[in-house]
C-alpha cells in the first residue's frame, strides 16, 4: 500500500513536471504557427529550401514580435 501511494505521488510529481515544461513551449509553436503560418511548405521540394522555409518564417515572427 506504501508503494502504490508513493508510486502514485512520483508519478503526479512527474507529471506536473513534464506539464509546466510542455506548456511554454506550445503556446510558443501555437504563437509561431498562428503569425507565420509556418506549416504551410507545400512547394518546398528539398532539405535546403525547407531550412530557408522554417528559418525565414521564424526570422519574419521575431520582426514581428519587435515591431
């Protein structure tokens, strides 16, 4: 019974862990995907030009945030 209580309340604690880390992160991908619409590289055909995709929406985002 000892066991399963602390198993349990490591469990909790992990979970509240992974949560408040999770969290930021979402809202920060949400965040890009809403001003860039980053997810949308349909006619990007190679390693390269999806690299230039992401990172160029990325560097519009943060113009974005400043101004």
């Amino acid at each position: 019974e000892v066991i399963k209580q602390r198993d349990k309340a490591a469990n909790d604690l992990f979970s509240t862990a992974v949560s408040t880390i999770r969290q930021p992160i979402e809202s920060l991908f949400n965040w890009l995907i809403t001003k860039t619409d980053i997810q949308r590289a349909s006619k990007v055909r190679s390693t390269k030009g999806l690299l230039i995709h992401v990172f160029g929406k990325i560097a519009a985002a943060f113009i974005y945030l400043v101004f």
